[in-house]
C-alpha cells in the first residue's frame, strides 16, 4: 500500500485563554460509572464495569468518570485515608488497571475522583501515611485541634482556604510539600495505572487556584470540579431579588477563574432549574434576560459539565433509593436528558439511568443523535419559548426540541422528528448536501475467529498535488473522504466506527480507538445455514445476512454516509484492506480504467462497490437496487 499519506452578562467577570484539561467546541459525553452504593456491589465494581465496556463504547460515551480510587476510611472512598494504595472496595489495583485498560483499548477516557479537600487519619485522627505528612497539613481551623479524642499537636497549618468540612481533616494546600505530594500521587500513582483525567470533589472547600495549579502540573485530557451550593427560588426563601440564578451561577464561574480556566465545574445552576421546572412545568425558568439558557451554561458553556442526577443527587437503584438529597423528579428523568443532550456544555450521564432504569436505548439514541449532528460543548442556543407547559429550542441550527405538555414543533422545512417519548421530543433537520451519497464497499477475504477486516484509501498524494492543487498531509486530511457510518449495530465493531470521520490513509483517528488500524468493516454473507444457529442480519445485529451481498460468505462490508466532493472527478477513490490478527494488508493490484496508476483498487462514490482481496478486476461496481 502507498503511504499516502460570549456575549456574556456583565455579572460574570470570565478570563479566556488556552487551557489544559478543558477543549473547546468538545464534543465528549461523559458516564458517571458509579453510584452511591456501587461499592456494596457482591461482584467487584471495576469487574462489574469491565463487563459493561462494550456497550458503554458503542453507545459513544468518551470519558468515565470512575469513583474515588483510594483506600479510604469510608465504604464510598470520600474520607481518603492511604492516597498511594489503589485497593478499595471498588475492587483491587489490578482490577483497576484491567477495567482502564479495556475502555482505553475502546476508546474511552477514564477520569479519576480525586478527593483532596480533606484527608483521615490512618489509625488515628491525624495520622497520615502513604504519603506521610506532618500536622501542617491540617489547617489552623479545623476543628480537630483541641478536640476530645484527637492526636492532633504540634505546629498548624495556615488557615482553610474555603469552607469547612467536618467529617475529616481540613488539607492546608498552601503547603509546599501538600502540593508536591499530591501532584506525584497524580502524576505516578493515578497517571501509572492509566488515569486521564480528573474529577474535583468539594471543590468550595479550598480555593480554586489549587486545582489550575494541579491540573498544570499533570496535563489532564479533561477536569471537572464539583462546587454545589444551595438554589432556592425567587418567593422560596431567597428574598425579591429577581438574580438569584445569575448570582448562582456566578459563583460557578468565579471558581473556573480561579483555576486559570483549567477546569470545567458541574452546572449545579442549570441542574436546580431542571429540577424546578419539572416539578411544576414552569420552564421559564430556563431562560435568562438575555434570551439564552439560564445557567452556567448560558455564560460559559465550554466550562459547564451538565447532568441530570449523580451519586448524591439521586438514586442508587429504585426511585428515592439511595442518597437521593436533589433529585429529578423520577418520572421526568428523559424529559431532563433530551434537554441536556441536545443543548451546549459537556453532558453527564447517571449510571443508574443508563444500566439500572431501561433508560439506555433512550439515552443512547440522543448521544447518537448530538453527535451525528455535530453538536458540541460551544453550539449555540435559539430558545423559542420558555412558558408555563412549553419549553422549545434550536441548537446549532441542526436539532430542536421542546419539552412539556404544550404543542410545538420547529418551524420550516427540513425537520424530521428524531426522538420522543412522555413530554418531549427532537426533530433533526434532515436536508443534506446532494454530494454526501450512501457508498458501500463489499470486499472478499476469508478470515477466522478473532480476525477483523479494515480498511484505509482516499487520494494518492501525489496526484492530488500535481492534478487537483492540494498539499496533503497527515494532519490535513485532504486525501481523505469525509465518511459517516450507517452501521453501528455490530457491538464488536461500533466501538472502532466512534469518531471514525474519515476515509483515509493514517490508522486510528484523533479521537478513535487506538484497537482500529483504520475503518471498520464488517462480516456479511449471502445465507446463513440452519446449523449455525439463529441467524444473524446486518439490519438487525450490524453483520451476517445482507441484501447486497448476493456473492457468498467472508464479503466484508463498509457501509456509509460519503462526500463525493471530496473524491477525483466527484467519482473515484482509492482503498486497500488489511486482515487483523490475520493476513494483513493485501497484496498490490493493477486496476484499468482507472483516472491513475495506483496499486490500490479504485472504488466509486455512491455505488456499491465489490472487491475480492488482491485481485485486480472489480467483481462489480453497480448502481444502489
């Protein structure tokens, strides 16, 4: 093969820059893989998680946020006690590093809970080990010194940088040796068992110039802090002051100041909203002054992680199970994630919404949904109405929605309904440009088990620089055709097709499961024999029994969304197959009638394409039936 080779309230005072840890325009979907009572599980939780990694990869999340690794002093790992060992009641180290491993080996990032606010004593109050730190760790303030009962003597710390926490000693982080220890428990400990990233707990407890100061020192793929305080409602206890929510909010962004803008913070101003408007279906709370969405997410989207309910929010299994201090109402659970998978900010799924309530085909379906259209963290918001039974929106200009009892639908042409279910409902628009053209590959090559068929081609870079004036590089992407996948039913293959945008000559994409050494394919056959059991389609299962497929078994197929634009007379590409964990790439062909010399076969945009491996001569390159 040829290597071809914001306007923004004046309230909210916000620094831009380039951050670590915090991408803009991100399209990621984060699973919260945990709940409040994960570490009871009679299984191990990590093991239990490892058995969920495929659908957790198919069903596009790119980040999981796992629990507090730590061994702690309390079941949930939230009182942290030994930072260095990795063996908590979520399972063993090993466990650990095996379950990362797999979501790596699929593609997903994996964030860590890190828990630093506050730190038990092993064996005593303020005995601290593996790392061994002095009592000027302790902040001159926490109520320990003096206490009945405590060890605690000798010089303090300085005073706590925010708010108290009772249940364990307060961590003075203005210590040079603190912050030393914990940046290499970050970087060895937490980075050497394969951590990306970070989840903040209790972030109000110390100030927020401590996490840039961290995250600038491990380079994090994304952080996230938890700053959660109260949201009361204007009549509710909050007085006549009708900026509640701006001053709510506010205090969200002044902490991802304090960062240096190297953390996103959960939008807790956009979860009390939901949970307001869906108790009394009044969704004008949900829209600012200024026309746009009324929490931290109407300010400073790229920063603000929504979700609908986490571990202490919500449930741990049965409604009202659990924690549960903050709930969504539990009947308007979908009306709460077609409103925060659709809109701008970094969405959270709940675990137990997703594996535990029969909500994930749902849940599944509108990541797939945000995704194909190309909504990200930064898309912007057009909120048609926010009134007692209706709330209905644009998002970049490619999804509405609407949700409450009131009738709406997007006005103009070109909407399809997506999505629905009780109160809501997302309609895509559907016009497509006439060069995007459906294009399948159906390519012969016998293989066994555990041996899977991919695919790399575009344009010879040569060619493309002598005939058509592009300078192709591998970062570039001017040989490569623009795909989208129309099979994600393979639960093997999905995995390998996330963020897999092009056609193209390089391997795993950015952003792609570094187990795809390029496209996926996948296996079909014209029949399958009684003997092997229930059949298996591709309509159904994303392989087996395919109508296109009229030649026999070991036909793999690609089956996408292509941009003919992109290809050599808006008609011809090039493309070669490699067998893993089997044959390998396939030999060189010489293939006539072609607009060049190449040693790759030559395929057409918005035809069904049929190859055998190495062989010269198309078996077929005919129109759609």
């Amino acid at each position: 093969m040829k290597k071809q080779w914001l306007a923004l309230s004046v309230l909210a005072s916000i620094s831009y820059g380039a951050w670590a840890g915090v991408p803009e325009n991100n399209s990621d979907i984060m699973l919260q893989g945990f709940q409040w009572t994960s570490a009871s599980s009679s299984a191990t939780w990590y093991n239990q998680l490892s058995a969920n990694a495929d659908e957790i990869a198919s069903a596009g999340f790119n980040m999981v946020w796992l629990p507090p690794p730590s061994k702690a002093g309390s079941l949930e790992g939230y009182l942290p006690e030994q930072l260095n060992d990795l063996n908590s009641k979520y399972g063993t180290e090993t466990e650990l590093a095996s379950l990362i491993n797999t979501l790596h080996n699929k593609g997903v990032k994996v964030l860590a809970d890190i828990v630093i606010n506050h730190r038990n004593g092993t064996g005593s109050w303020c005995g601290f080990v593996n790392p061994t730190w002095s009592m000027q760790a302790i902040t001159s303030d926490d109520e320990a010194w003096g206490a009945a009962g405590s060890n605690c003597t000798g010089q303090r710390g300085n005073p706590d940088s925010g708010g108290g926490y009772a249940a364990a000693r307060d961590i003075d982080h203005s210590q040079g040796f603190v912050q030393t220890s914990i940046k290499d428990w970050m970087n060895t400990t937490l980075k050497g068992v394969g951590f990306d990233g970070w989840r903040y707990d209790y972030v109000k407890g110390y100030n927020g110039s401590y996490v840039g100061i961290y995250n600038n020192a491990t380079n994090p793929y994304f952080s996230v802090g938890e700053y959660w305080t109260s949201l009361c409602y204007n009549g509710e206890g909050c007085g006549s002051d009708a900026n509640y929510p701006d001053a709510h909010r506010q205090l969200l962004v002044n902490w991802v100041n304090a960062t240096g803008g190297t953390s996103a913070v959960f939008d807790f101003t956009t979860k009390g909203l939901l949970n307001k408007a869906l108790s009394t279906y009044n969704y004008a709370v949900l829209k600012d002054s200024n026309g746009k969405p009324q929490g931290a997410i109407g300010w400073w989207p790229s920063h603000s992680v929504t979700f609908v309910d986490n571990h202490d929010t919500g449930p741990s299994g049965a409604c009202g199970s659990g924690q549960n201090h903050w709930p969504v109402p539990c009947d308007k659970v979908m009306q709460a994630y077609a409103y925060i998978l659709t809109h701008p900010g970094v969405p959270s799924v709940y675990y137990t919404h997703y594996f535990n309530w029969g909500l994930g085909s749902q849940i599944k379906a509108l990541m797939q949904l945000r995704k194909s259209q190309g909504i990200n963290s930064n898309s912007t918001v057009t909120i048609d109405r926010a009134e007692q039974g209706l709330y209905a929106a644009y998002i970049g200009g490619k999804l509405a929605m609407k949700m409450g009892n009131g009738s709406w639908s997007p006005s103009g042409s070109g909407w399809t309904l997506a999505q629905s279910g009780t109160d809501w409902a997302v309609w895509q628009k559907t016009t497509t440009p006439t060069t995007v053209k459906r294009t399948v590959l159906l390519v012969y090559g016998t293989t066994a088990s555990g041996e899977d068929m991919f695919v790399r081609g575009g344009i010879d870079h040569t060619y493309a620089a002598n005939n058509l004036g592009l300078a192709c590089t591998s970062s570039n992407y001017l040989c490569a055709i623009p795909i989208t996948h129309n099979n994600l039913r393979n639960a093997t293959t999905a995995p390998w097709k996330a963020n897999d945008n092009y056609l193209d000559w390089y391997g795993a994409e950015a952003s792609q499961s570094t187990a795809a050494v390029g496209t996926a394919m996948d296996w079909t056959t014209d029949v399958w024999p009684s003997s092997w059991g229930t059949t298996r389609t591709v309509a159904v299962d994303g392989y087996g029994v395919e109508p296109l497929n009229t030649y026999g078994q070991h036909y793999w197929m690609l089956d996408v969304q292509m941009d003919c634009s992109k290809a050599v007379n808006g008609l011809w590409f090039e493309f070669k197959t490699y067998i893993k964990n089997g044959a390998g790439w396939e030999a060189n062909v010489s293939q006539s009638g072609t607009p060049y010399t190449s040693g790759n076969h030559f395929a057409q945009c918005g035809k069904v394409n049929v190859f055998q491996r190495g062989v010269s001569a198309p078996v077929s390159i005919r129109d759609f039936p």
